[in-house]
C-alpha cells in the first residue's frame, strides 16, 4: 500500500442526544466525535491531509459546509443528525449529490439497513435466512412469532433500546415491552424470534458477494448467569463498568464446523450484496440449537474506532488501524476514479 497523497475531510455528527431515549443514550452518540480523531491521526500516518469537520443539524450550514468543500474524498462518519438516525441516510444523499466523493454505503444502503422490518423483507427475498418477526406501531397488533422474542426499536443502531428485559416470553410481555418501545424511542418495535445460541459478528471490506471477510468475532456469553439472557445490550457496548459491560467479552470465533462457517460466509455475503453495502460493515448472526444460522442485523459503516470491533477483525486479519482506514479510503477514491473514466 503506497503512500495515500490526498486531501480528505473527515466529517462527522457533533449531537448532543438521540431524538428518542434517556441520558445514558447519548454515550454511543457522542462516541463518533474521538472515533473521528482516531480516524483523522491514522489518514494522517498514511500520508493524508487531513481536516476534521462537525456536522451540526442545520440544514442550510450543512450545505453551506459542502458546497466549500474543496477536497479529493469525504471520509464520511455521520452517523445521525440532530439525533435522528434517519437523517444519516439524507446526508449521504446531499454528498452523493455534491459530486463529492465519500467513504461508505449510499443512501439507499444506509436507509434500507436502518430500517429493520424493510431490512428483513429485503434479505428475506434475497433468500437470506432471518427470524420470524412482526412491527408493533401502537402495541395492539397481531402478532404472531414464537417465544421467547426480543423486542427492539425499528430504526436504531449500536443496540439502543436493547436491555435485559427486551427478552420476552409471551404475547402480553412482548406487547408491554413494545409500547415502553413506542414510547420511549418514539418509533414502532420489532418482535422477533429470539435465536437463543452463538452469535457472530463478520466484517467485510469490498462491495457485494465479493467482498473479504475479515477473521470472524463471537460474542462469548460464557459469564452470564442462567437467568440473564444473552444478548448484546446497550449497556454491555456503552456502560463501562455495568455489569453487562463486565460480562459481555467478544474476540475471535471459536472452533466452527466447516459446514457451519460456509453457512455463516454464505449468509454474511449474500446480506451484504442484498443490503448493497459497499467499502465496509459488519453483519451480525446467531446460530441456533441445531446449528441453524440466522443473519439478525447488518451494520453499514460501522464503528471504525481502534478498540471496536471491526477495528479488531481487522486486526486479526492482519491490518493496522491506519491500513484499514487507508483501504476503505482507497475504495472510495477506485470508486470516483471509475465513475470519471466512465464519465
């Protein structure tokens, strides 16, 4: 990898809240601003220049800030704007259409991913297998899925709205947890089967079925009491020091069957070119009882902070920080490149 001799402008949310949530909410927020120096530093060790740019939720200053931006790629980092998360899809959009060329997934990508039911529909007809699952908007709806299901907002990320209790066991536990869902998120809720078994997080880097799959992680519930379900919650990814926190270890996946990691490969790729993800992401699965693998969530630009997970598959793959967020750099610039020649 040769010396990477470009202007980039490292752009990224400065919010104070999600839209919806409490205070503790505000910490997976608020997360993307060191994530951003982090990234800013590693451009600059593969020879960059660099500039970091604060994305505030004005809609005229955020056009003021593209319209001057004079640079040969946006490593883009919004992730919501105004604490909306849906807006991180609308600002891809106001860069794709600048002209400017930008780190990541397009807008399509990002909503379609955000949006977990339409998420779920998208993959299901791409013949990727995900849980059985129904949308509460108000609480009182048919619902149809088996138990136990976790209940989860429709359109947040970095496992907000995720808790002990978003495990339920029966309709008028799931409906209870739905409307504090409603409420509180200011959103429908998703119930879904709850796949009681390993999960795995698979990165990629590339665009579609080809993309390279770094080194798997697993998610190692080994510390969880039998009462506690095992999940990924939001304090166990933001609440440093909670219990969850204290219990939730994640790594490199452990002894996999070799049909077991085909089937987890097949899965990841075919979620990825369905979703149509390109330069990096992560796609998270369980396996069931029977070895049966489920794809429960697939994250477009994820968190690209050295200690996040991504950072660290790539590392097991080989990797430095600084070389990971070159490459993704490099795909974007391959990108604009082709679209000239194409032009």
């Amino acid at each position: 990898m040769g010396a990477l001799s470009v202007r980039v402008a490292v752009v990224f949310n400065r919010d104070e809240a999600l839209l919806g949530g409490g205070v503790e909410d505000a910490i997976a927020v608020q997360a993307v601003v060191a994530c951003a120096s982090a990234v800013a530093e590693s451009l600059r060790a593969s020879g960059a220049s660099v500039e970091r740019i604060a994305i505030r939720p004005e809609p005229r200053e955020i056009l003021r800030v593209l319209a001057n931006l004079d640079v040969d790629l946006v490593f883009n980092l919004v992730e919501s704007i105004g604490g909306d998360p849906r807006l991180e899809a609308a600002f891809a959009g106001a860069l794709e259409l600048s002209g400017l060329a930008f780190t990541g997934s397009d807008p399509r990508a990002l909503g379609v991913s955000l949006d977990k039911p339409l998420s779920r529909v998208v993959l299901a007809a791409a013949g990727v297998t995900v849980p059985r699952g129904a949308t509460l908007a108000r609480g009182d709806e048919p619902l149809d899925v088996p138990f136990p299901a976790i209940v989860k907002p429709t359109r947040e990320d970095a496992s907000h709205g995720i808790d002990g209790a978003s495990v339920v066991r029966d309709v008028a536990a799931a409906r209870a947890r739905a409307r504090f869902v409603i409420e509180r998120y200011r959103q429908p809720a998703l119930v879904e089967e709850f796949v009681d078994g390993r999960e795995f997080n698979v990165a990629l880097i590339g665009e579609g079925a080809g993309a390279e799959l770094l080194s798997f992680g697993e998610i190692d519930f080994a510390n969880f009491p039998a009462d506690v379900p095992r999940i990924v919650t939001y304090a166990g990814k933001w609440i440093e020091g909670s219990d969850d926190w204290n219990r939730t270890l994640s790594g490199a996946a452990k002894l996999l069957a070799a049909a077991e990691r085909a089937e987890l490969e097949r899965l990841a790729r075919g979620a990825w070119a369905a979703i149509g993800g390109r330069d990096y992401g992560r796609v998270d699965l369980r396996l069931d009882a029977r070895g049966r693998a489920f794809v429960i969530d697939v994250n477009p630009n994820p968190d690209l902070s050295p200690d996040a997970g991504f950072a660290l598959a790539a590392q097991r793959s080989g990797r430095t920080h600084a070389q990971l967020v070159a490459r993704i750099a490099e795909l974007a610039l391959e990108r604009r490149a082709a679209r000239t020649r194409g032009a």
